[in-house]
C-alpha cells in the first residue's frame, strides 16, 4: 500500500456523498486536497473536515457540463502551482429515470447533457493530468462508473457510463505496467443524492473500495474496482485483498 502523504488530490463531485466521504479518507492519509464542487460554497463543510485533519486543501467549483468551465478549473489550478498526483472522478448526473413507457420518449438533450458531465468531463480532466504524471513517474486516476445493467429507465445515464467504461479502458492500456495507474469504480447502489432513498447501502459502505484505486500498488490499469466487495474492510486489508497478499 502507498503512501500518499503530502502528495495532492483532485476530487470531483466533493461535497456530500461518496465523493466527500472520498476525500476525507484521502485526508486521513495525510493527502492535500482540491475540492470540486458547482458552487464553493457547496464544499465548505467537507473543506473544514479536511483542514481539521492537518491537511492542505482548497475548494474550486466549475460546471462540468461545460467544456471550457472544466478547462478553466484546471488552468486555475495549476496557476496556484499545485501539483496534482491523485484524480477522483467522482461527480455524475443521472438526468431522469424514465418507467415504461416513457423511455422510448428519452429526448436527445438528455443524452448529450449526460455525456457532457459523466464522459466527456471526466476525460478532459485525464487528458490535461495522465500525461503530466507519466513525465513526472507516478499517478493515480479513478473514474466512477456504475453497474446499472439492462435498465432502459436509465438509458442516457447508462450510456454515459458504458462510454466511460470504454474510453477509460482503452487509456488505460497506455500505462498498465507502470506506476501510473488508470482504473474504474463501480460504488454500488447507494443512498446519495443520485442513488435515492430506495437504495439498499449506506454511503460508507462504498469506503474503503472508493480509494481503493489510489492505494494499490500492483501496477494494474483498466480494471474496475467494485466497492461493495471491500464494504466493512480497513484499507489496509482490502488493499492486500486486491493486491493478493
């Protein structure tokens, strides 16, 4: 298991759900922190958490729906100099859930605002980072995905994921072997904001597997980390768990 003290972290969608509970577990191992949000304000909570753990970390808020917002975010971070070790791509949006037989109404608009936040966002963010962390030797990137399978209610959300799934894939392949490590998280169904009341896990229950993409040090890329196999484990098992000590 690494040690990611002093190194920093970029954590999108941080300011509640799995996203917050993320970056607090990054604090706890002494991680420096940029906490995503829409509005600043969103993240002050989380922030406050973070700083009382002895921790540097900083909020940022930025529309990920819009290309150039993200790329701002980014050019505003590396114009405070912070070097970015660690990318959590946790923010998402699922547009609608649409019953029988409204999916077969799903308007375009709800497709392409899907892909916008839960794709295109993400990858943006890997392009501007990935290559700066293979230069300097050493990196780690977790896209969140999701493992909603064979539900038409969901269609732009599903297909934002798949999309994900395959480009995060396909960049994968590029690093695997090295010490820059590029993977997928699968939480599971959680009782966020997105997952709604009905879902059968606690948030918590998505740490340690959530950071688990971090922590790993096998040097394996392209892979998905499903949480809710770690739910109940310390880190330092579930890290051996994947690892196969």
């Amino acid at each position: 298991m690494i040690s990611i003290k002093g190194k920093w972290a970029l954590v999108t969608g941080a300011s509640r759900g799995i996203g917050a509970l993320a970056a607090i577990e990054l604090a706890k191992n002494g991680c420096n922190l940029v906490l995503h949000s829409r509005k600043v304000e969103h993240a002050e909570k989380v922030l406050a958490q973070a700083k009382a753990l002895g921790v540097d970390a900083y909020a940022i808020a930025a529309d990920l729906e819009d290309d150039n917002d993200v790329r701002r975010m980014l050019a505003d971070i590396d114009s405070k100099g912070t070097d970015i070790s660690i990318v959590l791509n946790n923010a998402g949006i699922q547009v609608t859930y649409r019953p029988f037989p409204e999916y077969y109404k799903t308007p375009t608009e709800e497709f392409v605002k899907s892909l916008k936040v839960n794709t295109v966002a993400p990858m943006i963010i890997c392009y501007h980072y990935l290559p700066k962390m293979i230069e300097k030797g050493f990196g780690r990137i977790v896209n969140t995905t999701s493992g909603i399978d064979k539900e038409p209610e969901q269609p732009a959300y599903s297909a934002s994921k798949a999309a994900l799934d395959k480009v995060t894939k396909d960049l994968a392949t590029k690093v695997n072997g090295t010490d820059v490590m590029l993977n997928l998280l699968d939480p599971g169904w959680c009782r966020t904001d997105l997952g709604g009341p009905n879902a059968p896990n606690a948030p918590e229950s998505a740490i340690p597997g959530a950071v688990l993409g971090v922590f790993a040090d096998d040097k394996v890329s392209g892979r998905i980390f499903s949480a809710q196999d770690y739910a109940g484990m310390s880190l330092a098992d579930a890290v051996a768990k994947v690892e196969g000590k």
